[in-house]
C-alpha cells in the first residue's frame, strides 16, 4: 500500500497530491492518505467517489485525518 502524507496542506492541495498519487497506482492497489487538516478528509472523499474509485476506510484522528483508497 502506498503512502501519502499531506499534513501542513489546506484545501485543495490535499486533494491534488491524492488524485497525482492515483494516477501511479495500478487498478486494485490501495493508497493511504494522512493529514492534518480534517476539512481535506470529505473533500478527498467527494473527489475520490466522483472519480469511480473506492473509499476503504475514512476517519478522522487525533491530529487529523486517515483515508485508504483503493484504485478502480
């Protein structure tokens, strides 16, 4: 699984490193994305769905924010 730390990014950074990440993952593998600013959290989310790929896992952290994504 690959891994993609966005912490100190606001809005719409997070969301653009998570759709570059994407795009170097084969269909099927899944994508990890930590940060800490949670409005990113239903952003990433929203982007991902719309994208046709899958939300694995989204919850939010104690500093805040942990999403797996896995590749359509």
């Amino acid at each position: 699984m690959k891994k993609l730390d966005v912490s100190g990014d606001i809005c719409p950074i997070p969301v653009l490193k998570t759709k570059k990440a994407l795009e170097e993952l084969n269909p099927g593998e899944e994508l990890e994305v930590v940060g800490d600013y949670k409005p990113a959290l239903e952003n990433i989310k929203r982007f991902v769905e719309s994208q046709g790929h899958e939300v694995v896992k989204a919850e939010e952290t104690e500093n805040g924010f942990r999403i797996i994504i896995r590749k359509k």
